[in-house]
C-alpha cells in the first residue's frame, strides 16, 4: 500500500499512471478493514491502520470508511468500483 501510494502522489506521470484514485481508496479500504479484523489479535495491526488512514487522509483530504463499516458498505463500493473497469 505504501509503494501504490507512492506512485499515486508521484510527480512522474507514467508513475501517478498506474493507480487510479478510484482503486488506490478501494485498496486502501480493504486492507485497513482486513487489518481492523486482526487489531484485537496484533498492536501491529492497530500501527498499520493508523498508518493506512493518515496516509489516505494526506492523499484524499479524508479517511473514506473505517474498519468497522459494514459489508453492505464494502459490497457496493466494490460493485461500483469493480463496474468503472
């Protein structure tokens, strides 16, 4: 995720070409809610989240979902998503 945010925030052009906002976020989402399912389990987890989310909030100005949105939220982000491509 870091390198994917990387590209995204590059002055490079080809590189800022490779990730999509739209997937960056989607991608962003789901590992920040796949590492909120361990944050119980792993104080790694719970420093990864942190770090996923100040990342996603310097990049889109916001924090789109947290780890506990419900997967009626996931699942049609993932559809809409998944239907831009």
């Amino acid at each position: 995720m870091l390198v994917l945010s990387a590209a995204y925030n590059s002055d490079i052009p080809w590189l800022k070409a490779l990730i999509s906002k739209q997937q960056l976020q989607y991608l962003l989402n789901r590992t920040i809610r796949f590492l909120g399912k361990l944050r119980h389990i792993s104080i790694t987890a719970v420093a990864d989240i942190s770090i996923l989310k100040t990342i996603e909030k310097k990049l889109f100005g916001f924090v789109t979902m947290s780890y506990d949105t419900p997967k009626t939220e996931i699942a049609s982000h993932h559809a809409s998503f998944s239907s831009d491509h």
